[in-house]
C-alpha cells in the first residue's frame, strides 16, 4: 500500500462528500448537478435568444426535459450495470438511489431528447435548432458535473504514478465501515491507493470541445441539429478513450466496457447526421412560437363576426334618431288618417241621416 508520505505531490480527493445539517443531507454531487443544469439553461437561453428565439424558451423546455433526462440516466445506469442492484447481494430498491451517484449520460441525452421535443410541440418550435443553442451548454454542464464524482471518489481509472496522480482515501461512515467507495463517509486519513483521475480527464475535454462548438458555430453559422451531432460526436470521441482508462466495475462485452461500444456507436451515427443533414442555419422566423400564431388566427377569426356586427349595429345606432323620426311620422300619418276616416264615416253617417 501507498503511503501518505510518498505521495504529498499527488492531487488529494476531498476528505468527503456528504455533509449534514440536522436530518439534510447535502451532497456535492447533487448540488454540481443542480449548478450544471442552471447554466445550461441560462446560457441556453441566451443563444437561443441569439439564434432569434424568444427569451425564457429553454427554461420552458427544461421544465420537461430535464426530468426525462435524469430518468433516462439513471435507467441507462441501472440497465448497464444491473448486477449490481439486481445481482447476488444485490439490493433492487438501490437501483431508486439517484443521490449515490450512476447517472448515464447516453441515456440522459436519448431521454432528455424525448422530454424537449415534447416540449418544443408544445411551444411550436423546432428541436434541432434548439439542440444548436444548448449543445454547449449541456457540454459545460457535463464538465462541471463531474467535480461531484470528484467529491464522491468514483470514476476513477487505473493506479498510476504520474505526478497529477489523484489519491483515493479510505473513508468511514457511522456503521463503522470503512472503504474508499463509501459515499457517505468520511476520509481516515489513509490512502488506499493513486490513480488517474478519469473524471477530471472527461471534465478538461468537454471544455476542449465546448470551446470548439462555439467556434464552428461562429464560424460556419450551422444549424438544423449539426451542431448538436458535433457535441455527441465529440463527447463519444473522448469517453472512448476516456473509459478504456477507468477500473471501476462496469459491464463488459467481449472484454470491452459497453459504455466503450456505446462510444463507438452513437459517434458513427452523429457523424453521419452532420454530413446528412440540412445544410445552413434556420430562419429566426422559424425559431418563433408557431402555437402563438395560430391562437392569434383563430381569436381573429372569432373577433371578425363580432366585429362585422358591430360595424352594422353601429350604422344603427347612428340612424337612430332617423328611424324614430320615420316612426314618428308614420305614426303622424296614421293618426291623421284616422281622423280623415273618421271624419268621414261622421260625414257619411250624417248623409245616411238626411237620406
């Protein structure tokens, strides 16, 4: 074992990563979650606006798709590694445990995806052109993700000596259990073991690759869901070589992580949608609410008949007094009809009296 004085240059990990106020628990791992999400929504918005978009657009969206997404990385997580929790001395209710960590980013982004366009067919906006606008952010917040595994002391590769080293403390918990993969316990002072720091290898490249979105997209001015292929393109480029370093446990197919194929896969198919897909950018017309629009048609064509009976009761209303006066003479005239008869029915009956 690897003692604490051979290894004072090495990065040292956080002596734990779950502290508690009273009965609360605060994890770091969920507050970087949390941290990640709320940029991603708020630089999000502020290229979507750019693009030509309405403001407050992508915090709508992410009313949606942010929960599908953490369902989808959790079941991704769950469904890769299910001896784990459904294995021998495994327990299934873990699998519900989302605040220990296992979140799958594929399946966050299938699922997520999944949530946004159920959001954008709400709101009448096309998704790949959002896709555009937050495939940096969702990067960034990737990366600042990843300092939660930091403090958790997970996903991490295998036992080096290279001078950015990380160490691995042993920690204990309350029970008196003592492991260096205890999420809530705390660091004994004593280092297990030095490794590569996989994790913060993940964290340097996807700010690597959300500097180069955003360049392209400057650049080129792409659109139509590219620039959201080049982002899982280039994530999967380096989670590849990224998970051929890392000694966690993890499921495997023919000796190859899955999450390796997975890499291979999904980079194949987004590279193909780049060279497939639309070429140029959206109008900022398209990137409107359609939903409004159409609620405008039809409120016009409801306000139309009201309005066309307006437009002929108020000729009525004008000729009022006109049509009062016609009244007033008919009324004249009949009356003095009425007397011109009456008149002259006392006329005939005097004749009849003289006859």
């Amino acid at each position: 074992m690897t003692s604490t004085v051979d290894v004072l240059a090495y990065i040292p990990s956080p002596p734990q990563g779950v502290w508690y106020v009273g009965p609360l628990a605060l994890r770091a791992y969920a507050l970087f979650i949390i941290v990640g999400i709320v940029v991603a929504i708020f630089w999000g918005d502020r290229r979507w606006v750019a693009r030509g978009g309405e403001k407050g657009t992508v915090l709508d969206i992410a009313i949606w798709a942010v929960p599908f997404g953490l369902i989808g990385g959790r079941l991704y997580h769950v469904l890769t590694d299910w001896p784990t929790y459904f294995g021998e001395g495994g327990d299934p209710v873990d699998a519900l445990k989302i605040w220990q960590g296992g979140l799958g980013i594929w399946g966050a982004v299938a699922l997520g995806g999944v949530g946004a366009w159920i959001g954008c067919r709400r709101r009448g906006i096309p998704l790949p052109a959002l896709g555009d606008a937050v495939a940096p952010p969702i990067l960034l917040a990737q990366a600042i993700g990843r300092i939660g595994n930091y403090f958790n002391q997970e996903l991490y590769g295998r036992e080096t000596d290279v001078p950015w080293g990380l160490e691995i403390f042993e920690r204990r918990n309350d029970a008196g259990q003592v492991h260096p993969e205890l999420i809530d316990g705390v660091s004994t002072g004593q280092v297990a073991f030095v490794v590569h720091p996989t994790f913060l290898y993940e964290a340097l490249w996807n700010v690597l690759i959300v500097l180069l979105l955003v360049w392209v997209d400057r650049r080129f001015r792409i659109g139509h869901g590219r620039l959201f292929a080049l982002y899982v393109a280039g994530y999967c480029a380096g989670r590849f070589w990224i998970e051929l370093m890392r000694s966690d446990h993890a499921s495997l197919i023919a000796g190859v992580r899955v999450n390796s194929f997975t890499s291979a896969i999904v980079f194949v198919a987004a590279v193909v949608y780049v060279f497939a897909a639309t070429k140029g950018r959206e109008d900022p017309a398209e990137l409107q609410p359609h939903h409004d629009v159409q609620a405008e048609q039809r409120t016009s064509e409801h306000e139309t008949p009201e309005q066309d009976d307006g437009a002929k009761d108020e000729p009525a209303s004008a000729s009022e007094p006109d049509t009062k006066a016609a009244c007033e003479d008919k009324a004249s005239s009949t009356a003095s009809a009425g007397t011109d008869v009456g008149t002259k029915t006392t006329d005939s009956k005097k004749d009849d009296a003289n006859d």
